[in-house]
C-alpha cells in the first residue's frame, strides 16, 4: 500500500469534515433569525449579499442558502 494513497484520503477527509461544518453553519446562520437565536457568519465579511423576497414580502438574507448549496456539493464530489 503506497503512503500517498493515505495522505490524499486524509487530504479528503479533512476537505469533507470542513466542508460539513460551513454546511452546519450556513443552516445555522439561515434559520437563527427565525428562532430568536444568536448567528455568527464569517462568510458575509467576503461574499456579496444576495437578499430574496419570501411569500409575506419580508426579505431574507439568501447568502446562507448558496454558501449551503455550494459546500453540499463539495461534500457529495470530492
């Protein structure tokens, strides 16, 4: 068995834990405002905020939901 083999799968192991944890994150960050409960999002600081209308015409930070979407797929493909 070859050592880089363990390497690249510890490599991707550690690429999917981080991954999980900003996908808990942004779910976090998502539904705490709707519970009365503290968000902290680091990622807000560097991406753009992307603002979406709801049915009762609030408006909702949509920015969690692409930051979701975005680290589930990092966790599904590598």
């Amino acid at each position: 068995m070859s050592t880089s083999v363990g390497a690249t799968r510890h490599i991707r192991n550690s690429i999917r834990y981080a991954a999980v944890a900003v996908v808990i994150l942004a779910a976090w960050n998502f539904f705490a405002p709707f519970v009365g409960a503290p968000s902290w999002a680091p990622y807000l600081d560097v991406l753009p905020v992307v603002v979406g209308q709801t049915e009762a015409n609030g408006y909702v930070n949509a920015t969690h939901i692409g930051v979701f979407a975005v680290a589930a797929v990092v966790v599904m493909k590598v």
